[in-house]
C-alpha cells in the first residue's frame, strides 16, 4: 500500500509559494523606468488650504493683513469677504482681491505673497510605504527624487527600494530607490512633478 509523504507535500507546496513570490516580485519591477525628464510647462505655484498669505493693500494698511486659507479654501480680507483662494496662484488672488476692493477704493493695487506653504493636495508630493517618515510635502520647482527622500528621512531597514514605483497622472512607472540612496547612483536621481506618488514595498527577505 503507497503511503503519501507529509513533508515531501509540504515543500512542494513551500517551493510553489516561493516561485509564486518571486513571480510576483519581478512582475511589480516590470515598470519602465521614470522619466529622465519632466513634461509640465512652467511651474506656478498654487495656493492650497493652510497656506499662510500676506495680502498687501498699496497705501492701505488698514485693508493689508497676514491671513491663513481656511480649510475650505477661502480668505477674508476687509472688504473682501470670502475669496477663493485654494487652488488659485498668488497673482490670481490679487486680481480678485482687487475687483473687490475696486468697489469701495479708488483704483487698489494689491500684492499677494505666500509665506507659508503647504499647496493643494494635488500638487503635494506623497510618499507611502517603507519610508522613514511617510508623508507628504508641497511641490518645490525642480525638485528631484532625491529631495523627496531626504524629507522623508530615508528609507527603513525593512525595504526594498529597488522595486520602488512612482505613479503619476495613472501610470506606474519603476525608480531604483536604493541605487540611489545606498549606492549614491545619480542616475537614478529623476524628477518629480505635482501630484507624483512614491510608493516603496517591504523587502520579503
């Protein structure tokens, strides 16, 4: 009478799950890689909620104030209750600012200037995953995967920033975090733009 062997069944099924891992593992890196080169036009930066701003009236200090955006994503000046800020650049405001103001001052001349940033949600820079400190930080013009990771502290012991992945407007594309990071390979250096999310999985060994 055959007897079946326990143990032989068990690493059958212990070296099927290892395949089906590794599997897994070389079909997360099998993104092109992130591009050497940004694709937006020139940068302006939009005003988000909890931005601090100085609103400047010329020759009206009794109208000029430092402000911070509400949570909904306006501001209140004298005389100018309740402009939508969030999501507008600094100039934008000022023009609005001014419409308003045009009704009770004679030709007002305004100046908007941030002086505290945090920027709409969809132009931060969000990292998740095996990070130090996952978080998320306001866009800067010409930022660089490299100043993304500084501001997240690095990556933790546990990851494997190798098949790390940035996705931008729906796509998914590779970055060699580790390359980077551990080995100092500015090659791997790229660009980031607005919205760009950096997701780093956990090594599995």
């Amino acid at each position: 009478m055959f007897h079946r062997n326990p143990f032989s069944s068990f690493w059958r099924l212990a070296l099927a799950s290892f395949a089906a891992l590794l599997l897994g593992a070389c079909a997360a890196n099998n993104y092109p890689p992130a591009p050497q080169k940004i694709t937006q036009g020139a940068y302006h930066y939009k005003v988000g909620a909890g931005d601090t701003l100085n609103v400047n009236v010329w020759r009206n200090p009794d109208l000029s104030m430092s402000i911070q955006v509400r949570p909904d994503g306006r501001i209140s000046t004298p005389l100018a209750a309740d402009v939508q800020a969030a999501g507008k650049t600094p100039g934008e405001i000022a023009k609005e600012v001014e419409e308003r103001l045009s009704k009770y001052v004679r030709d007002p001349v305004v100046s908007v200037v941030v002086t505290g940033f945090h920027g709409p949600y969809s132009q931060q820079i969000r990292i998740v995953g095996q990070a130090v400190r996952p978080i998320a930080i306001p866009y800067r013009e010409n930022m660089t995967l490299l100043d993304v990771m500084i501001a997240a502290g690095g990556l933790t012991e546990f990851a494997d920033g190798n098949a790390a992945v940035l996705e931008r407007h729906g796509k998914t594309y590779s970055i060699k975090l580790g390359n980077l990071l551990k080995r100092g390979e500015m090659s791997a250096n790229v660009p980031v733009e607005p919205g760009d999310v950096i997701i780093i999985p956990q090594s599995m060994f």
